[in-house]
C-alpha cells in the first residue's frame, strides 16, 4: 500500500492568515495556504492585499493562492509573489463560488472558459522566475456542464506542476458530499500530481480521499478550531499521543495574533498600520467560536466576549478562559 499522503491546509479566505497557518503547522499541516490574494490588489499596491502574503518564521511550506480575472494583472501578480522568494508555489483560484468573485470573472466563473485559464497559467508561467505554478480548481461550474478533464489538460500544458481538486461542483459550493468519483477519474487522467479537497474531517472521509490515489489531501473547515486534526489523522489510530485541550491553545492561537499583528506592522513602514487593538480582538471573536463550539457554556461564553474589543481585553479574557474548563 501507497505512504498516506500528506495532509495540508487549504486556503480559507478570512482565516488563513499567518499565525491560524503557523499553528497548523505546529498541527502537523505539511503544506499551507496564503488566504486569496486580488491580483488586481498587488498589481495596484493594496497595502492590505499585500499583507496578505506576510509569514511567520515555523510555518511549514506556505503556496501563495492568487486570484483575478484578467492576464495582465495575473502576471504582475505573479511577478510580485515570485519576488517575495517565500512561497514553494503561486497558486491560480479558479473555485472560489462567492458572488462578488464570481461577478467580476474570477474565482469559480473562469470555469466556464478553460481556454481563459489556459491563458491566465501561462502569463503566471511567464512571469514566475521558476517558482512552479500550480491550479485549484473543481470538477465543473455544475454537473451539467463538467469539463473537468478539459481543464487539466489546459492546465498541464501550460505547465503547471500540480492540480488541487476541490471535488465539489461550482454551484454546489461548500455543501454536500465530495465527489471522489471525479477525484479518482481526475487522478487516472492528470499527468501532474493532484491533491484531493472536500469534505475529509475524519479518519473514515480521510481514508476514503486517500484510496483515490490523491498525491495529498487539503482540509479546510474542519481545521478551523482544531488544528492538532493534521496530526491526529495522519498518526495511526489511537496514537496520535496528547495536544494541548481548546483552552490553551485557542490562548496560542491569540498569542500568535499579538505577535503576528507588531510582526506585519514592522514589516511594511510604508503602508497604513494595523490597528492592534482591532486586528486583535476582530481575530479573537472570529475564532473563539470554532474552539468552543458544542461545549457546555459556549453560548454564554460567546455572548459575553462579544464585545472584547481591544488587545488587553482579549488577553484578560483568555486568562478568564482557563476558569472555564471546570464547566466543559
Ligand atoms: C470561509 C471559506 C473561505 C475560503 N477561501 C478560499 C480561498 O481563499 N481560496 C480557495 O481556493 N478556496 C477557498 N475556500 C474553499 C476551501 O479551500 C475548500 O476548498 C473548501 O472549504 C472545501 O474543503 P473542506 O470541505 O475541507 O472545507 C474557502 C472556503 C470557506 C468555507
């Protein structure tokens, strides 16, 4: 039987930001995704944009994922990513489903035209300097109209070193069961490498990846809140040994935050400062949630760290948090 291929974390725009990557990758994450980056936004100098593709030093390998709809942006894009010399990888998103994407041409709607991401792939081929090129993409924009095959084929001969397959269709979004019938199908067909996505928050929906032949396996969602899951699927059953409970790491997690926030400040003088006390507590509200989820008191909890909303008061309210475990 083939090594279990290596479990990674998928980019998930609003929470992959470096200190979420930097505990997946304590987590034992082999590989890790930058969250969406605008093209248009690096090709124009968003500060914010840019910041999106600062690290921390621990992260495991880290592919930037870009986004766009046209070519010209998409290699000065590339051409900036590339420089950064600190990504194994410039990714393509051709999945995301989201309206506001889908309504400018990128993300998902470049499914409809293989041809565009033939296009695009090979102006970030041009532009890369060497860092290899790689495609997210998914079976088809619905199941009536799968070109899945057709893609990958633009895709390789546009050079691409590896395809991610979120086995999902375009109108189905994040919902429903993966379809590891096409993960497979695209596998068989796919000279490259392909990395399957969908659905795995388990050791059965893991293993079910795995059997597609899958070069690896990307989560998403289910490592929100629970990043120690990388390791525990990949150790065999039962000894994945002891992790840190929600508390204490969800009290990392806010301590990497902290860190992370004076770490991009110093990093880009030039561009308008993070607020800290904002950038803090917006992070510590929108995870606390994903930890907490299900335990008795979370609700309560939740209500009542609503309104934290300066850096002092998230770290007084993590302290607080170790008192709570009497009640999980
Ligand atoms: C909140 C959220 C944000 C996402 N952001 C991105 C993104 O920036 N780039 C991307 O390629 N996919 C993005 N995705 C899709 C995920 O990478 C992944 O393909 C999807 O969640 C399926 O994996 P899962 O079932 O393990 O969550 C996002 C999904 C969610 C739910």
């Amino acid at each position: 039987m083939n090594a279990a291929p290596p479990l990674m974390l998928a980019p998930l725009a609003g929470f992959t930001d470096a200190p979420f990557r930097l505990l997946c990758s304590q987590g034992g994450a082999a590989r890790v995704y930058t969250e969406m980056a605008s093209a248009a936004g690096l090709a124009h100098g968003s500060g914010p944009t840019l910041r999106l593709l600062d690290t921390m030093p621990g992260e495991a390998t880290v592919h930037a994922q870009i986004f766009g709809n046209n070519e010209d942006d998409i290699a000065a894009a590339t051409r900036i990513v590339a420089s950064l010399k600190r990504f194994a990888a410039i990714d393509l998103n051709t999945g995301c489903p989201m309206p506001r994407i889908r309504a400018e041409g990128s993300g998902s709607a470049l499914l409809e035209s293989p041809e565009k991401i033939h296009r695009m792939l090979r102006a970030m081929k041009a532009e890369s300097g060497g860092t290899p090129i790689t495609l997210k993409t998914r079976p088809g924009p619905r199941p009536s109209q799968e070109n899945m095959l057709e893609i990958v084929a633009c895709a390789e001969e546009a050079g691409v070193s590896e395809i991610a397959l979120h086995a999902r269709f375009a109108s189905r979004a994040h919902g429903g069961p993966p379809l590891l019938d096409k993960l497979a199908e695209c596998v068989k067909a796919a000279k490259v490498p392909v990395i399957g996505n969908g659905g795995v928050v388990d050791r059965a929906s893991c293993e079910a990846m795995a059997a597609t032949g899958v070069a690896g396996i990307m989560i998403g969602r289910a490592a929100l809140g629970d990043p120690w899951i990388f390791r525990r699927l990949a150790a065999p059953e039962g000894e994945a040994g002891d992790f840190p409970d929600a508390f204490e790491t969800f009290a990392r997690h806010v301590g990497l935050v902290k860190e992370f926030a004076a770490m991009t400040n110093a990093a880009h003088p030039d561009i308008q400062p993070v607020d800290v006390d904002a950038y803090v507590s917006a992070r510590f509200r929108l995870h606390l949630y994903r930890y907490f989820a299900g335990m008795r008191g979370a609700a309560a909890m939740r209500r009542e760290m609503n309104g934290i909303s300066s850096l002092a008061g998230a770290e007084a309210a993590v302290a607080g948090l170790a008192g709570l475990r009497t009640v999980s």
